[in-house]
C-alpha cells in the first residue's frame, strides 16, 4: 500500500465517539479506507471500499479470522500459530492461508467471514478506551477486493441479534432523565434498513420529548422492552434522533464503565444459550439438549475437515458398491427424516449440515470416474501441484449469488441464466444446475407436457443425490403446472422438512387440504 495514497481524516479518543456510529457515517459516504482502532495494546484495522465492509485484520487472536477459527475449534493452537507465521511472511491474506491449508473450504467462506465479521464488530462494542484514525484511500484501491458487506447491515445484525441483553440494559440504567431530540440529519429509512416494527418505534419515540415517555419501565424479561432498547440505540446511531441528559452528550450518557466481562469469549457460542442473573457476566446454561447439540457440532466440524473417501470411512480403493453401502448405513444414522418430531430445531438442524456433508461426499464418489478424477486431485493437492485460486472461488460464489436472486426473484432471468451457463462450464456444481432448470423454465414458458416433465426429471434426479430446499420449492410449482395434485404435495411437504417456516409451502398444503375435505 503506498503511504501517498492514504490520509488520516478523522482521528480521536474512543471513550468520546461512538464507533458504530462512525461506520455508518463512512458507509453511506461510500468511503474507501479503513478505520484503525488501537487499544489495550492491539491494532484492528476494519477495511472499507465504496463504503461496504471488506475485511477485518489484526495481530491480535481475538480480532482475526483465524483466532475465530480457533474458538470455533477449528484449529488448533499449533496450527494457529503455524498460519501466523504465513501471515507474518505477508505472501498471502488469512483467508487464502486458511483455504490453501483446507480448514476453510470454498462453499463456506462467505458464511464463515460474514460471521466473522459480525463477531468482531460485536467485540468492538466492549472496548472503552483507546484512540481510532480514519484513513482514506485516494485513486485506485490497493487491494483485491472479493467480499463486500453492506455497513448499515452489519451494524444492525450487531445491533439486534449480536449484542447481549445485558449491554443494553446497562446502556439505560438511567433512563428515567433522558432527554429525546428528533434530528432531520438522519438516513432516509431505506438506508437504515428498518423493517415494519422498527417504523412503529420510531414513529413512537418521534412522538416522544422523554426516554420514559417511549418506555415508561424497563422489564429486563420483556422481549418487546429489550427490543425497544435496541431500536432507540440504532435510532441514535442513525442521526434520527439525539438522546441527552441534561448537558451530557450522547457519549456521555452512554458510556459505560463495565461491559459484559466475557463478550469476547462468548463470540463463538449461540448466545440464546446465554442468560444473565442480577447484573452479573454472562453464564452458559447446559442441558442435555446443549450436550448433544454441540456432540453433533463438533462431529460435524470433524467430517468438514476431511476428504469424501473419510467422510464415508472408506478406502481410496473402494468399488462403487463398497462406496453406496458406507453412504446408506450413514444416512440410516444421520439422515434428518430420523429425527424424532418433537426435536428441536437445533438438533433437525444439526442432523441436516451433518448428512449434508455425507451426501456431497457420495455424490462425487458415487461413480467410479468421478473417484478416480477426485483421488487425482487429492494427490495434487498433497504433492503441492494444486493450489487454490480464492480469487476465482469468490468471484464464482459472488456471480452465483446474483444470479440466483435474479432467477428465483422472476427477474432479469436471462441474465441470470448466463450468469450461471459461465460458472457451470467451470464448475457443474448440482446446486447451479438447480436454479439454470428453473430460471430456463421461467424464462421459456414451455406448455408443452414433455417439455416441462423434462425439467421435472433433471430436478428429480438432483433431488436424489442432494437435498435442497429451493429445488423442492420449484419441483412443487412444476408439479402444480401440469396439475399433478399428489407429487406437488410430496415435494412441498419435502420442503417443509428441510425448512419448517416456509409460508409457500405451508399455504400450497393447508389450500390443498381444504379442496380435498
């Protein structure tokens, strides 16, 4: 990065700016840059181009990609260290190390980033004192950009579903003397991403010359009060309103001398399992429940790390019949139609990543060829031939997200369908095939029977070797094109296993019920 091509813009003390705040300014300002926060001895650098999120770094573990791979018990400790030491060498990014080295695989780096990502802008929360700087990149951005996050967006997710209840209730302790000022500066509601239930707030606390006046008592059991504490919050940090007490600041009135103890320790669990008793740090609560959830999580991080010959426990030898026995005694074990119907979400959801892993391996070893061609590349990897391309990974990922909102959303489906004609030559990934089907359905309007029972008999043969729940989603509206009540229904029900709170699903079902009464 040339030193010319970087000015500090706005520098200052942490304890007298809200960070969040900051971000969002800089977002909608579509700055690129990035803001350098040094505190308790640590520097994190949060990257912005064009005003997204694009990267988060630090030498410090507990703000880095691959200090988060190691809370989630990805890696080791000594594997932590070992990506370090390339990190330190400055040839590759931490993303690419932790790719080239397998702990991050293709189809979850997006995922696992934005997740990332989120945890520690959460952390930052927790951080009191120290100084921040932000420096703005002039002329051509100095690095490759693959990942783009919506700043707006993440604050937000932060906001309402990263942060504790407990931050917030320490937040407005003193509620009862705080003061309500509407500003006119703020974003329009489009750019703050608020949804209908943030509007009847804001239309509340606009309505409002008091804090109390919005929300007369504090009930820390009450989701509806909780909510509301998060919403007048992100009100402030949106400029559509201010929020005093007497002469005191915004900053002042929130400025908090003791934050959650373990927010940062706390970033790799699901914090609906985090509950907190008299103003104390948070503690984790373990059921029997618990206990199998994260037996099942950790068995899943396990099958995620190796190749598809040990995912089905079988040699690089095995014949085809060896390869479908070991996938159908897994499947009687971890397919999702197992689960009992009082489970949880938590465990269906646990059975359905876990057997999704043993499918993806079946169905690239199903075949004898298709073993062959992997075993081959296995080698190559292993001999230091193969390397992987995260650029061309990302940008594959990238394209394929575009086109699938433009194909399942009925719009622009011609170029969606080219879109996904280019990455298909590359990669014939099933999940591409699913939505070029559909999106060539969409955009043809076949009413020919045999053109349509085509569609159908691709779809159908995907389904077989891989569970999905858009592919159910569109069986289901062929099905109901050519009128076969029956199979519409299966593939519908067949959804709603995958995903429960499927509306469409549930609806096409509850009116076929009613026809047949």
């Amino acid at each position: 990065m040339r030193d010319a091509n970087i000015k500090p813009i706005y520098k200052g003390d942490l304890s007298k700016i809200n960070i969040y705040e900051l971000m969002i300014r800089l977002g909608v300002l579509k700055e690129n840059g990035y803001i350098e926060i040094v505190a308790n001895g640590s520097i994190i650098k949060v990257f912005l181009y064009m005003g997204d999120i694009v990267n988060i770094e630090s030498e410090n573990a507990e703000f880095s990609l691959a200090g988060f791979m190691r809370k989630k018990g990805r890696i080791t400790d000594e594997q932590l260290n070992d990506v370090k030491k390339l990190v330190q060498s400055g040839e590759k990014s931490t993303a690419d190390i932790l790719m080239t080295l397998g702990f991050i695989k293709s189809h979850e780096i997006i995922q696992l980033i934005n997740e990332f990502l989120i945890c520690v802008l959460g952390q930052i929360a927790s951080i009191l004192k120290g100084m921040y700087i932000f420096y703005r990149i002039e002329g051509t951005y100095p690095f490759s950009v693959n990942l783009r996050f919506n700043t707006v967006d993440a604050v937000k997710t932060v906001i309402f579903s990263y942060l504790p209840d407990e931050y917030f209730l320490r937040l407005f302790s003193r509620h009862n003397d705080i003061n309500i000022i509407v500003k006119s500066s703020g974003l329009t509601v489009e750019s703050a991403r608020l949804g209908p239930k943030e509007l009847r707030y804001l239309k509340a606390i606009y309505s409002s010359d008091k804090f109390v006046d919005f929300l007369p008592i504090i009930d820390p059991k009450n989701s509806e009060h909780i909510y509301k504490l998060k919403a007048a919050y992100y009100f402030k940090l949106c400029s559509f309103i201010d929020m005093k007490r007497g002469n005191e600041t915004f900053e002042s009135v929130f400025y908090v001398e003791k934050t959650q103890s373990d927010m940062a320790s706390k970033c790799n669990a699901s914090l609906s399992n985090v509950v907190s008793k008299s103003g104390d740090a948070a503690i984790e609560v373990k059921t029997e429940e618990d206990t199998r959830v994260r037996e099942l999580e950790i068995l899943f991080e396990e099958l995620k790390k190796k190749n598809f010959f040990e995912r089905l426990g079988i040699s690089e030898d095995a014949s085809d019949a060896q390869v479908k026995k070991a996938y159908l005694a897994l499947a009687k074990k971890y397919h999702p139609d197992i689960v009992t119907v009082d489970a949880s979400k938590k465990i269906k959801k646990c059975y359905e990543d876990i057997f999704a892993l043993i499918n993806e391996a079946y169905q690239r070893l199903e075949k004898s060829e298709s073993r062959k061609d992997y075993l081959e590349s296995i080698k190559q990897s292993k001999d230091g031939k193969s390397e992987v391309d995260i650029s061309s990974i990302l940008e594959e990922e990238a394209k394929f997200i575009r086109a699938k909102a433009l194909i399942k959303n009925n719009r622009n489906v011609e170029t969606g369908l080219q879109i996904l004609e280019e990455i298909i030559k590359k990669n014939p990934d099933e999940e591409y095939k699913v939505y070029y089907l559909w999106g060539k359905f969409l955009k043809e309007k076949p009413t020919d029977l045999s053109e349509i029972n085509k569609i159908i008999s691709s779809l159908e043969q995907i389904a077989r070797k891989r569970e999905m729940p858009d592919l159910f989603l569109f069986l289901g509206y062929l099905y109901k094109a050519i009128k076969n009540e029956e199979k519409m229904i299966d593939s519908f029900k067949k959804l709603l296993k995958l995903d429960p709170n499927n509306t469409i699903a549930s609806i096409e079902i509850k009116l076929y019920e009613k026809r047949k009464k």
